[in-house]
C-alpha cells in the first residue's frame, strides 16, 4: 500500500475538491455549489477527451439541465431590443445554483463566442447578495485556484453560452 506523503500526489482535481469540501461546511452553500461544477465539468471534460466508445455515447447524451435551476440572459441597455442580438460581446448570463435561502448564482458576462473569463459567484441568505472570492490568495491555493476558475468558465460555456455558439 502506497501512503502519501505530499497532497500534491493526489492531484489537482482530487485538491480542488478536497478543499472545496472543506470551504463547502462554512455558513453559506456557494462553496458546495462549486464544488459540484468542478466535479461534473471535469467528469464532462473526461467524456469528451476519451477515445472509448461507451464514454463518447455518454458525452453525447449529457445533459446540462441537471445541473442547474435556471438561466437568464441580457444584453445592452436598449429601449429597441431588436438592437441587440444574444451573439453579441457583452451579453450578461445568470445561471440559479440554489434558489430560496440560501442561494446560489453565477453571474457572466460572456465574450460574443460562448465563452467567459469574466464572471462572479453570489450567495444570499435571506438576505442581500454577497460575492465569493475565487481568485489567488483567497480561500483558496493559487494552483487550485486557477483550476477552479477553469472549471466555473467551462461551465458556464456549456450552460450559457451555448446562446452565442450558433
């Protein structure tokens, strides 16, 4: 039996989530909702790089609605909405984790191509929006960090930006 004698050994994946489950105990279910992001998008992201025929059918039949309560979008201030298009940069996604007390959002603003690298998470319980910090030298490690972040851009690509892939 192998012991391990670093956490850098199990991986950044196994790290993100060890450390997320430890954030996700906290007062506010925002960790825990991103917790699950980062499992599913990776078990997505596995599906789609695997060269096995049973994998690639379950790609194919994946659902992105499981996962999540809702998405809205909008785009820029107009009072003629046949101003903008949903393809445009700059159109603003709100993906609903949670609902009630508490809730989860993520809230992007995606780059005209399905696609974000700006965007936030929010929590409320019962009372006004608060924004979590997933950024380097926050509650989180640099490298899982950064791992975490690509995680919630994947996401929220495949949730809500399948609007600006046509």
């Amino acid at each position: 039996m192998k012991l391990l004698k670093n956490i850098e050994d199990i991986g950044l994946h196994y790290r993100a989530l060890a450390e997320l489950d430890a954030l996700g105990d906290q007062d506010n279910s925002a960790w825990s909702c991103i917790h699950r992001i980062v499992q599913i998008t990776d078990e997505h992201w596995r599906l789609e790089e695997s060269t096995n025929a049973d994998d690639l059918d379950a790609f194919n039949d994946w659902d992105w609605e499981q996962h999540y309560y809702g998405v809205e979008w909008r785009s820029c201030w107009s009072i003629d909405p046949d101003e903008w298009h949903a393809s445009d940069a700059g159109v603003e996604a709100r993906i609903i984790l949670a609902g009630g007390g508490p809730a989860v959002r993520i809230v992007a603003e995606l780059d005209g191509y399905g696609s974000t690298d700006k965007f936030i998470v929010e929590h409320a319980n019962w009372s006004s929006w608060e924004q979590i910090e997933i950024a380097p030298g926050g509650a989180l490690s640099d490298d899982v960090c950064n791992y975490v972040r690509t995680m919630v851009e994947r996401y929220v690509s495949n949730v809500a930006g399948w609007r600006q892939a046509f």
